[in-house]
C-alpha cells in the first residue's frame, strides 16, 4: 500500500480565509484536534509576520504531539541579504519547530516583477536558504509557489528552481497550484514529468480551489506520483480556498486504496470538521462531501425505499466510515418508505397503514407550508400525536408581545406568557433583544420551576422564509428554530401569517421535544 502524507495547513493557509482569525488558544486546540486525527504534519503559521504567531510556536514547544510533526512557514532569504541576517530565516529557527516550509518563486513573471531580481539570483538564494536550514538539523520542504503556471511558461526555468532546492538538501519538492487555476490533466502531466525526473525525492501538492478543483488536482497528482498532500480542513483558505482534507482523506484511503491516516481515526473526520468550523465562527457547509450534515441524507422516495433495502443503492460509502451518520428527510415527496424508516426508532416501522396516515398529515402540512427537512424533532413530535403517544407538557392560555420604541430609538420588546402546568397557572414577563427573544425568554421562566432541565436548552439559530411572497404583508412565514442541548442539536418548525405565532409553535415544539427525551430516557422532572 502506498503511504501518502497528510500535510495540514489549516492553521497558516486556513486562517487567510475571509473572516477567519484564531487566537493563540484557537491554535493551539485545533493543533491537538489534528495531532488526534493523526496527521503526519500541521504547518502552525508564519512566526515572522506577527507577535502572535511567535507567542503561538513557543506554547506549542510545550505541546506534547503523539502524531503529528510541527512545522514552521517561511520564505527564502530576501535577495539582498544572506540567510545570516534574514529575518524570515531568523524567526524559523527562533520557532524551535523541528520541520521547517519555505516557500521560493518558480515563475520567472514572479521572479522578475515581483522580486525584482535576476532569475540566477533567485536560484541562489533558494539554494543556499535550504542548505541554511539543513545545517542547523531542520526537515526542509520546499515550496515551489506558482508552480504550475511558471512550469507553463518556463519549464526549463521552474525546473531549475526544483533542482537548486534538492541539490542544496530539501527533503521535499512541493509544487504548488498557487492561483488554483489548473485542470486535472495539466497537474497530473506535469507532475508525473518532475516525479520522473527527481526519482526518489519526495513530491507533494499543494493547491488551490480558484477553479473548484483543487481536490481532483490533489488527487490527479498524487496518481502521477505525488507523496504529501497539503490542505486545509474544510478547504478554508484565501480567495476561494484550499483543497479539502476532509474529502481528499478518504478519497485517498477508500477510493484509490492508498495509505493515509489510521481508518479508526478517519471516524473522526466528521467531528473534527464540525470543531474547526465552529472555532473558526463559519457555518458548517450541510453539502460538503463525507462530513456535511446533508452528505448521505436522502429525501426522494424512491431513493429512500432503496437505501432502506440496501445502502449501497444511493450511499457510496458507509457514513460511520468518516463518523458521519444517514439522515432520511420528511417531505411531501418522501413517500411511506421514508416516513418508515423515520419511525425505526419508534419501533412501528413495519405499520404501513400508520406510515401512510402519517405520511398524509405530513403532505397536508407541507401544502401549508411546513417543511420537515431540517425540522427532524417536529416530525418526532408529529408521529407522537398521530400514533397517541404525544402528551404536552403544558397548555398555553395566552401569551402578549410588545415591541416599544421611545423617542430616542431605544426599543424594547416585552412577552408575558399564561401557562397551565398540571394543575397550576405560571403567568410572567420578560423582556429581550427582540419580540422572539422575549417570547423565549417568558417560556422558559414559566416552565423552569417544572422542568429544571429546560435551562439546558439554547437557541443557536432562527431562520425565517415567506412561503406564499405573492400574499404581500399578508403571507405566510415559516420559522426554523435550531437548539440544542449539550448532547445533541434539534431542528423545529413553525408556520403561520403571523410571525411571532409562527415562532411561538417552534419554540413550543423545541421544548417539548426536549421533554419528550427526557420522558425516554427516564430522565424528565417530575
């Protein structure tokens, strides 16, 4: 089997994503979090360009990694000084990471208008950085920036500049697809010729998602002889991205075979492309392939009744593969196949008569404007009612909204909510941010004297979507509310001419829910 290596840039390339920033503390965890999966090496950042970066190498001196290997970026000597005095090579060293990157021109455009030197010079001072660095005991990768277009345009020249750098001892050639724009033909020919002609020194990729292909590019190259494969998590990167380790990893190990991380630890892809999303303050990608939450969710019926009889039929690897799991979604195209394979868990899932009784209440909902796709706990509570198995945990008398704005533009907003719990009435006020922070704030106050574990519930997002636009002022809204627990995430729906009535149902089935899981699992007050 052949081994590839899985290079990590998320914490130096990932962090020039658009909105993207890690503090030390984001680092230095994300640094564990890949060190868990079981990379080979994790580029940790640019230590000559900030305070922070500097502050970032010396804790993570301290780090005690059972996989990975630490890498420090950086550039060749500038070409009017020495490696001696410059202060790129300077602060490699200074990080006391014991792998080292740095990244020299191979096009002569860049060369000539961006360096502003001699194409010899620019051979010399990318040979005598790496020999520089080999002399103090280092690992030295050498990045070939804009490989691929200098190759292009100048082979002979980009090629002069691989041999400058391996002649001087780099340990690895990495030939980067810098403005991303390549097809997969071109990156395989022209890595296939410099694999032919640098024999057994390693070779790796590098690229970039300018043209959405930066992880068939990956891929191409490592068919044509490629070693290391650099990345990020999730493809974050400058412009439109980095290829995506979290899709070239079991590309790499469940469709050519090759060898990369341990496949226990690619089980944890899932979570740990939802951890680098969450520290990096972007929205999980539901359509990203392997670790999206949408990557096997079927919602056709036809698609649905055969993955139910077997999974290879629209599922082309198993989810637990990369920690993913299989989602079935509720619509009005569905058909009984779906809606049995949601009622799995209720243990009726052979009932067919039941599943088509459900199924239309689901339809006449839906022609409503109801959606169940991303509203899984209200299709739970749904199948309750229609089976009569749903007891609500309370009875709303009523509830009154205000939204208030003064003459100085303070505006604020005020629910009370009446309650019947059992056999007692809760009726109290709160205010908020908005009218259905208010109304959220009042429900949970009324039902936390009864049920303590509502505490643990936490709004993380509120969409909203007109689904009759025609209507005007008059037409229907449909609010998604997604909360969670410390265990799990739920999504519910609402829909209604009113928003604020369209909000109130899903947050009244967001609690409920919560409810309804602590009835199972014996764990409800009482």
């Amino acid at each position: 089997m052949v081994r590839i290596q899985i290079y990590d840039t998320t914490l130096r390339d990932g962090m020039q994503a658009h909105g993207v920033s890690f503090s030390v503390a984001d680092k230095l965890a994300i640094l564990k979090c890949l060190d868990d999966l079981g990379v080979d090496y994790i580029e940790g950042g640019y230590p000559v360009s900030n305070p922070k970066e500097v502050q970032f190498f010396q804790e993570a001196s301290s780090v005690v990694l059972n996989h990975a290997r630490l890498v420090a970026f950086g550039s060749t000597r500038r070409w009017d000084t020495t490696p001696q005095e410059d202060a790129s090579i300077a602060a490699l060293i200074g990080s006391q990471a014991q792998v080292v990157t740095i990244v020299g021109k191979a096009w002569d455009l860049h060369v000539t208008k961006v360096l502003g030197c001699s194409l010899d010079q620019n051979l010399e001072l990318c040979a005598d950085s790496v020999a520089y660095l080999k002399k103090k005991g280092l690992t030295v990768f050498f990045d070939a920036e804009h490989f691929f277009d200098g190759y292009k345009a100048n082979p002979d020249y980009a090629m002069k500049v691989l041999c400058a750098a391996a002649e001087a001892g780099a340990d690895g050639l990495v030939l980067c697809e810098t403005n991303g724009g390549c097809l997969p033909d071109e990156v395989f020919r022209i890595t296939k010729a410099v694999c032919e002609h640098f024999g057994s020194i390693l070779v790796g990729i590098h690229a970039h998602n300018d043209s959405d292909c930066a992880v068939a590019n990956s891929l191409a190259a490592v068919r044509a002889g490629a070693r290391q494969v650099q990345g990020t998590i999730n493809g974050l990167g400058e412009r439109c991205g980095n290829a995506n380790l979290c899709t070239i990893i079991p590309n790499l190990a469940f469709k050519m075979g090759m060898g990369v991380l341990d496949r226990q630890r690619i089980r944890m892809l899932t979570e740990v492309s939802r951890f680098v999303f969450e520290i990096s303050n972007v929205a999980p990608v539901p359509s990203m392939p392997y670790v999206g939450e949408n990557a096997f969710a079927h919602k056709a019926g036809l698609h649905v009744d055969a993955v139910r009889k077997e999974r290879r039929a629209y599922e082309h690897i198993d989810p637990a593969l990369v920690g993913n799991v299989r989602k079935i979604l509720i619509s009005e195209l569905s058909g009984k196949s779906a809606v049995l394979a949601g009622l799995e868990k209720e243990q009726i899932a052979t009932d067919k008569k039941l599943a088509r009784r459900i199924l239309a209440r689901v339809q006449e909902l839906e022609a409503q404007g109801y959606q169940f796709d991303a509203a899984e706990a209200s299709f739970d509570l749904l199948v309750k009612r229609v089976i009569g198995t749903y007891r609500p945990s309370f009875d709303l008398i009523k509830y009154h909204v205000t939204v208030e704005k003064d003459k100085d533009g303070q505006i604020v907003s005020e629910a009370t909510v009446k309650l019947k719990v059992g056999d007692q009435i809760e009726y109290v006020v709160a205010e908020g941010d908005g009218p259905v922070n208010a109304l959220d704030g009042a429900l949970r106050r009324a039902l936390e004297r009864f049920y303590p574990e509502i505490s643990q519930v936490r709004l993380i997002d509120y969409k909203v979507r007109v689904v009759n636009a025609k209507a005007g002022t008059a037409a229907k809204v449909r609010v998604i509310i997604e909360s969670a627990d410390k265990d799990r995430v739920w999504g519910t729906v609402g829909v209604s001419e009113n928003i604020i009535d369209a909000s109130w149902q899903a947050l009244v089935d967001s609690v409920e829910y919560k409810l309804h899981l602590g009835r199972a699992t014996g764990q409800a007050s009482t």
